[in-house]
C-alpha cells in the first residue's frame, strides 16, 4: 500500500469500538487542509491503519484544522483527530469556541510540535510585528487553530490587523496575488504550502520574530506555549533564523472510545513510524520518549497507557 496516499472523505458511521464488539470499525481521521502537515500525516495513519488493523477502515478526511476536528469527535461519530493543544484545552473546558459544546476527550499521542509562522516577503516592507498594524493578514482558515493562536498571538502583542480567513494554501496564493499582506499558520516543518512561496520565482520570503508575545499569551491562557526556532535552511530565502511561538500537536479520541481500539491504533503508529516517515519529516519527531502526560491537557486514554506500560514507556 501507498503510504503517500492520503484517503480522503466521511467514513459511514460505523462501530468504534465505543461500547460493545463490532465486526467492522470505519474511523475517519480528522486532519485539516491540502497545503499543511496534518492531511498528509493523517493519510498516513489512516493506510496503516487500514493495512495492519484487522477489520479495520480508516480514512483521513479534509477539515478546518483542529477545532472542526474536535467539533466532529464531539458528534457522537467515529472521529479521532488531530488537534493543537489550546483547542483540546477550550472543548474539555467548554470555553471559546467550545462554550456550550464541550467535548470529553483523551489524548492517543503526543506528536510533533506545531511551530507558529508569521509570513510575509521582503516586497511588503513588514519587518516586525507591529510592522503589521493594520495590515491585511490571512490568520488561519475558519475551524482552524491557527486562527485561535494568532488572535492570542496579535491580542499578546497589541497589534490590530484586518483579518481574513483562509487556509495556508489559500493564503500563499493570496499573498503571490497581492490581495494580503501577510498570513498566520501553525504547522510542522516544512509545511509544503510555504515552501511553495519561498520557491516561487521573484518572491523573497519574510519570516517574522514574534517570541517576545509568548510571556502575555501564557499569563491569560496558561502554559500553553512555548520559545523556539525555524532554522534559516528550512525555506529558501531565510536570511536568519525565525524566533517563534509553538505548541504542542496531539492526536485525540472520545473519551468513550475502547480501551482496545485505542490500544490498536496507538501500537500501530508507533510501531511503523519508520514506514510513516516517507509521509512527511515530521513524524520522525513522535517518539516514545515524547509521550508525556505534561505535552497534553487531557489524560491519555486507558488503552495508551496500556500499551506504553508493556513497552516501558515512561509518561511521568
């Protein structure tokens, strides 16, 4: 099987493995948009899955990123997905775009760190944060939490911008076309989306420090996030390397999914990491050793920890 491939669409609503034995378990895996690093991993998960599962159909599916995913878990249907953080916090809380709508949640895995972009190119003058005050900034596609950190980001640093809403893809076309100045995404590196701008002919990238917001972002929101760096060698133009904001991605499930299931999928994506490293670089940053119940706001379901348990897997 194609490990590249990335399945795509709605699973019909099958048994997950939420009470009760099932001949058959269809999974859809929430992921986010064409140009980032979630659909591709999840396509990945979701042919290994499908390969080394017995009986079990797993597809990856488009969506708004991380709080459309978990707006699907908490329809009852067989959905996990991948999520950044902040948003798992917000839907076991029920607060911000979970408010009335909390969702009951525990974390599968820890994976890679999502690394917060602040992109424009050297034609638009922008330098600096503040450099952006009232300019026109693509802050991540709708459902997305990209869209939530930046507006914590730009809240933090007191910058006022005119925000739309589209996603990374959409976002590099719209800058290549000059309809923004600039656009927020948080993803793994390198996302495929800003390695096409920064490979674009006549384009000169402008990657923009915003480090210095992260004290403000976590004394409102809680030690979510975290100092870190984009090396200059990940996209063409970089003259230096980027000071950012990240957080941490985990893959998460409905707090009523079986102790098997999730023992099932845990096993199967860490044991053939190798395989799903030809998905995307990213995956060679979830590890055994980053299972950590400190990375994740949610526990980790029963079914993980008994399988971090056989293999010695230290979560503490």
């Amino acid at each position: 099987m194609n490990f590249r491939k990335a399945f795509v669409g709605l699973a019909a609503v099958s048994a997950l493995g939420l009470g009760g034995i099932a001949q058959a378990q269809n999974i859809s895996i929430g992921t986010g948009g064409t140009g980032g690093v979630y659909y591709p991993m999840g396509g990945g998960f979701a042919a290994a899955l499908s390969k080394h599962v017995p009986g079990m159909q797993a597809t990856a599916e488009v969506t708004g990123g991380s709080v459309a995913n978990l707006q699907l878990i908490g329809t009852g249907k067989p959905y996990i997905g991948f999520s950044m953080v902040d948003a798992v916090k917000d839907a076991q809380n029920g607060e911000g775009k979970f408010k009335d709508n909390k969702v009951e949640l525990r974390t599968l895995l820890v994976l890679y760190p999502n690394r917060m972009h602040v992109v424009t190119t050297s034609a638009t003058g922008i330098k600096t944060l503040k450099d952006l005050n009232g300019k026109r900034v693509s802050v991540g596609d709708i459902g997305s939490a990209t869209e939530v950190m930046s507006s914590r980001l730009f809240e933090a640093a007191g910058v006022n911008v005119q925000r739309e809403r589209l996603s990374v893809a959409e976002s590099v076309n719209a800058i290549k076309d000059r309809k923004i100045d600039a656009f927020t995404w948080v993803g793994g590196l390198p996302t495929a989306a800003v390695t096409d701008l920064a490979n674009t002919p006549g384009v000169t990238i402008q990657m923009i420090d915003h480090s210095e917001a992260i004290a403000n972002m976590n004394k409102k929101y809680g030690q979510l996030y975290y100092g870190d760096v984009i090396p200059k060698a990940v996209y063409k133009g970089m003259a230096t390397d980027n000071k950012i904001a990240s957080i941490a991605n985990v893959l998460v499930a409905p707090a009523s999914m079986s102790d098997e299931t999730a023992y099932k999928i845990v096993k199967t994506i860490l044991e053939k990491r190798e395989e799903l490293q030809s998905v995307h670089a990213a995956m060679k940053e979830v590890k055994p050793e980053t299972q950590k119940s400190a990375a994740s706001p949610v526990p980790f379901h029963p079914g993980a920890l008994k399988y971090f348990k056989e293999k010695g897997i230290k979560t503490n």
